[in-house]
C-alpha cells in the first residue's frame, strides 16, 4: 500500500551488520562506517522532510540494541542560523 502524499517523515538510524544504516520510511537509503555520518545523513533527510511541509520523526537503534525515539535533528542550513 503507498500514500500518496504521507503526512509523517520516518528516519530510522540503526546499527546493522556492523555498520550505521540510514532508512527512510522502512527504506534503506545509506549504509556508514561511523554513526557521525549517519545522523549527518538524517539531518539532510530532516531538511527535505521540512522542504516538503511534512513533519518528521527519528528513531534510533544504538549498538547495544536500545531503541529510542528523538526529534528530528537540525539541518545544517538551519543549525547555522540560516
């Protein structure tokens, strides 16, 4: 089933097989060494889901297996003041 215009941005970051995985609404968009590079990542992803008008959540999965539920990280542009 698709929506066609969803109301709700999903960004998982979760530690994988060794390596840091992006998803976007349950879709893996990018795979990372360093979790550093992941979140910067999810703030692009945050900037796009704000470019679209929709709102936007952040899960992530630690290495440990906890999961947790955050806000949606600032994007760069936004974070600088801009």
């Amino acid at each position: 089933m698709t929506v066609e215009k969803p109301t709700d941005m999903q960004i998982i970051v979760a530690w994988r097989d060794n390596k840091w995985v992006v998803e976007r609404n349950a879709a893996v968009v990018a795979a990372y060494a360093y979790r550093v590079h992941a979140i910067e990542h999810a703030r692009t992803l945050a900037a796009e889901a704000a470019a679209q008008g929709v709102k936007c959540y952040l899960l992530i999965r630690e290495q440990d297996g906890r999961w947790s539920e955050r806000p949606c990280p600032r994007s760069p542009r936004r974070a600088a003041g801009g």
